[in-house]
C-alpha cells in the first residue's frame, strides 16, 4: 500500500487530472478499463476526507463516486475538455490531411522508402500549409468532392 499525502489544494489539482485522465481513458469505451475506473474511484473516495465533498462524492443511484461539475456547462472540468478537443480536432485534421496529401502525391510505396529527413521536411511542410489554411479561414473552404471510383488493376 502506498501513502501520499497532499495538501487539500493539492487533492484537488489530482482529482482533476485523475478524472481528466480516466475521461481520456475510459470516456469512449462502452465498458471501462477495470483498473484506471478502479484508480479513479479510490481518488473520487477520499473527497470527503479531503474536505473536498462538495467536489466529488457517492451517487447511490450509479452506485459509484462521481466528480460533481464533470456535466456542467462552463465547469472547470467542461473548459479542460473543451479545449483539449478543439486542439485535438485541428492537430488530427491537419495531419490526416497531410498524409492524404503525401499519400497521393508520392504513393505509400515511396514514402515508405524516404529518408527520415526527407519525410519528415515534407510532412512539416505541408502542415504548415493546412495549419496556415485553417488559422485564416476555419473550415469554411473545406468541402466534400465527389470523386469517380477509381479503376481496380
């Protein structure tokens, strides 16, 4: 058994993280990772004893600890979310973009066999350029087209 002890403000910067944490881990699966929920509710748990139960605390219903303000609007744990997916969201489209991009102009094969440096040059480069293309205009010149399938060999 491991002992931490820590200052009431410093429970509270780990009950964030731990809930931030297991919104990451856990948050897209049906059915969650057994040992971070269990981590997380030992965390959730010691609320009370941390003078922090107007933070986190028992949902008889769910039969589990919860974190209070995680479904709040303009909570502090809704802006740490809010924020981590918009950056998530345009750091994921500018690379998936630009391995589109590379894809089709040099072909897996090639960019298989590039030098590191090479690659690397080229992938900076052209996320610079959608990164550049959003900042200015958002979203609003990124369209769908419909292309003709392409002929199988």
């Amino acid at each position: 058994m491991i002992e931490l002890k820590l200052t009431k403000r410093q429970y509270k910067a780990l009950l964030d993280l731990v809930y931030l944490g297991d919104w990451v881990v856990n948050g897209i699966r049906v059915a969650p990772l057994a040992p971070y929920e269990d981590a997380a509710q030992r965390v959730y748990a010691m609320a009370e004893k941390a003078e922090c139960g107007d933070l986190a605390g028992y949902d008889a219903e769910l039969k589990k600890h919860v974190v209070y303000d995680e479904g709040e609007v303009g909570g502090r744990l809704a802006e740490f979310k809010a924020a981590y997916d918009e950056e998530t969201f345009w750091e994921e489209l500018v690379t998936r973009l630009c391995d589109r991009d590379l894809e089709r102009e040099h072909g897996a094969d090639a960019l298989a066999k590039m030098d590191k440096d090479e690659l690397l040059k080229l992938q900076f480069d052209a996320e610079e350029r959608w990164d550049k293309e959003f900042r200015e205009k958002g979203i609003d010149r990124l369209e769908l087209v419909e292309r003709a399938p392409e002929a199988s060999a």
